[in-house]
C-alpha cells in the first residue's frame, strides 16, 4: 500500500508541475468579458477554453507540458494577440484604446525575450541591407562610416546567444526561422535538409508556427515541374500514416488548396480519404471541411446572426429555386471587382427564382454595414474575420468564394469568378 501511495504521490506532484497558468490584465475600460485560449496545430488554431473576466483579468490554466505558439481571442471586439508558452506561466497585459488592443506587455522571461528576438529578427531583414548598400559609400575611417560597421555588426548577430536549457522554444523557433526562412535561406537550404528537418524535430514542429511556411519553402526549392516528385519523397520519408505524416499531408493539402492547385489537391485528399491507419484529429478536420464541399453534398445550415434582406433564421430557411452563397469582405479588392457584376444581374436571377446570400468574413462592423446598404440580397456576417466559422465549415481560403446550391441545398456548382456564375444561369 506504502508503494502505490508514493507512486500516486509522484504523479500528483509530475501533474502540478506540468500545469502553467496565463494570466492577461486588461485596463478598467476594456469591456470584453469572454476570451478564447488557442494552442496551435501546424497551422490550425485549436480551442483550449473559454474563460470570463475577473476584474478585467483572465486567468487559462493549462493542464500539461506545451511549448509552442499560443493565441488569445476575444470574440466581443474581435481582438486578438499571439504569444509562447515554454512550460511556464504567462503573464500579459494589454494597453487598449477604443475597446481595442494597442499594444502587449509582455511580463513573463520567456515572451519579453522572444519578442525582443522577433524586433531584432524584423530590422535585420529590413534594414541590414539597406546599410550594406549605404556601406559602400562611406570609408570606415569615417564618423558615420564607423558607426555604419558597429549597427551592421549589430544586426549581423543571430540569436545563438539564447540558452537552449533555459529558452528551449525561443531557441528552436528562432534557430530554424533563421535556417529554413529567412531572406538568404533558401539559397543554403536543399529539399534533403528540409525532409531531415520535418522528420527529426521534436513536437514544437507542430506548434510552432513554422511548418507551413517551411512546407511552402520547399516546394518552392522543388519548382512547378516537379510538385508531385517533391511531394511523394517527403511522404516517403515521414511515413503518411503516422501522426506527423498526416499533419504534413493535412497542410499540403491546405496548400495547394489556397493556391488553387486543384489537380494536387484531389491527388492527395484522395491519399487521405484511403488511409487505412487511425485518422488523427487534424487530418479529420480537413477531410470534414472537404467533405462539407463536395459537389452533391448539403451545403451546412448556418444560423444567421443579424440578417438584412430576410425574415429567415438560418440559410436552409431560404426557399428558392437555387441559391448563390458568396464568401466575401469589404477589404477584399477581388470582390470590390466582382460584386458590382452580380449587383447589376440580380433582378434578372430573382427573375429565375435565384436567392443570393453574402456571408461576410468582415470584421468592421462600420465598413461592412455600409457595404451592404448597396446589396439588396441576404447579407449577415459574424464580424469575425478569418476567426468565422465559415472558415472551417466551409472550407474557405480566399474571398470571394462562391457555391451554387439547388432547392433542397445540394451543391450543384463550385464557381471560380463571378463570370462563372453568371454563365451558368445564361446571364452573361
């Protein structure tokens, strides 16, 4: 009994020890009382909880080991900030104006150090060759040509300085953002190196932030001629049905999806859709987002939030003969373009017994209210951005989106530009 006591007792103390708590304080007027903690998932933010202010002051008490990026969102004013966790607590507080965060103060090691890293990292890709350039121009026996060589020699500096023992994420993120992405990586770094990357790191791969842009970096490396070649041999290596295997797989697909490379796109969702192996909650998401697009599938309900131009509650309690869904937001150029042509047609498709429906990814309530005044359609929004939930029930990548539902909301069309959907009601 003595035995399995202490073992209890180890374990009780291990658990206390892995729990970290992150606190954020925010100023009297600040009138957000919910905020949403995320961890990170390769480049897919996962809810951890939500928690209520106390005293303008929300404290997220983390149950086990993370270290890796982490996001705070506070849905009332749709603010949001990023920060690190190595394990240990988090302690931030926000300078608001206008109910909006201006400005984080980090008051915990890790995220004042990480962010001093980042200042520094930022000037050294911006500025650091704009003084080699003015360099050439001033000797070094010279006042400003001295003080030229010390900022150079400053800036030149990286980040090796950081104790590994003691900043072990700041080091990794900061050691392989310098390796695998900055401005002259690419000219140093193979595909070889890239794959012995991906495959040897440790979990703060996934957490990190980095995985996709180095994903893309490589592909890059590999040129358009060869995407799948580059593709098959990263898979080879990671082996597809083991956990990193499918993150990797779930962000290509993300990739090529947000490029609009179709043909590797249905290539490797189709990979997917076959594996035989347990499917790990990551790889499940993106299969779910796809699968809630295919063509023929129901189109998901959405509760509207505040509608114009309807009396109907949700997107299913549309009746029409066929609906046109658009994805859009007022700071997209593309949709600036675009809408006016759909505007200019619309007597004509309600003629045809055709619904439109705008579902906004905009955040500004002013700019998007005023947007609207001129779309005499069904508009509603969650003023949200790209924190919606359209983006992942419907698997958005790019404003404007469009989908063409029929009457009992299957969809019939995948539009690529407005000229698409006027084509196929006969109207251009």
């Amino acid at each position: 009994m003595k035995k399995i006591f202490t073992t209890s007792a180890l374990l009780a103390a291990f658990s206390l020890q892995a729990q970290f708590t992150v606190t954020i304080q925010a100023p009297a007027d600040f009138k957000d009382q919910d905020a949403i903690l995320y961890t990170l998932n390769g480049s897919k933010d996962i809810i951890f909880s939500k928690e209520q202010s106390k005293n303008n002051t929300w404290t997220f008490k983390y149950p086990k080991n993370y270290m890796g990026m982490m996001k705070v969102y506070f849905p009332g004013s749709n603010n949001t900030f990023n920060f690190i966790s190595e394990n240990k607590n988090v302690n931030v507080k926000l300078e608001t104006q206008g109910n909006k965060v201006k400005d984080i103060v980090y008051l915990d090691e890790a995220n004042s150090v990480m962010s001093k890293l980042q200042e520094g990292s930022q000037k050294k890709e911006l500025i650091l060759p704009a003084l080699s350039q003015i360099k050439e121009y001033y000797k070094d026996n010279t006042d400003f040509g001295k003080a030229l060589k010390i900022e150079i020699s400053r800036l030149s500096g990286n980040a090796d300085g950081i104790d590994q023992t003691q900043h072990p994420f700041v080091y990794y993120y900061n050691t392989n953002y310098a390796k695998y992405l900055s401005n002259d990586a690419a000219k140093k770094v193979s595909q070889d190196d890239v794959i012995n990357f991906i495959d040897k790191s440790n979990d703060m791969l996934e957490t990190s932030s980095l995985l996709r842009p180095v994903l893309v970096s490589y592909l890059n490396n590999g040129g358009n001629t060869n995407v799948t070649g580059s593709v098959d041999k990263l898979l080879d290596r990671l082996k597809v049905e083991t956990p990193r295997g499918q993150t990797v797989l779930s962000e290509l697909i993300d990739v090529f999806d947000a490029y609009d490379m179709q043909e590797f796109k249905d290539k490797y969702l189709n990979l997917a859709k076959n594996l035989k192996c347990t499917i790990t909650d990551r790889l499940a998401t993106t299969l779910k987002s796809n699968a809630n697009v295919d063509m023929g599938a129901v189109f998901p309900n959405n509760k509207f939030q505040t509608a114009t131009n309807t009396t109907a509650k949700s997107l299913h309690d549309i009746k029409a003969d066929k609906k046109i869904v658009i994805f859009w937001s007022s700071t997209c150029s593309h949709c600036e373009t675009e809408l006016p042509q759909l505007l200019a047609k619309y007597n004509d498709l309600k003629s045809k017994n055709v619904q439109v429906v705008g579902l906004s990814l905009d955040v500004d309530k002013d700019s998007y209210s005023k947007k609207i005044s001129a779309f005499p359609w069904v508009n509603d929004s969650e003023l949200r951005g790209w924190n919606s939930s359209y983006v992942e029930t419907y698997n958005v990548h790019a404003t404007p989106t469009y989908f063409i539902l029929d009457a009992n909301n299957k969809i019939i069309n995948k539009p690529e530009h407005v000229g698409d959907v006027l084509e196929y009601f006969k109207l251009k």
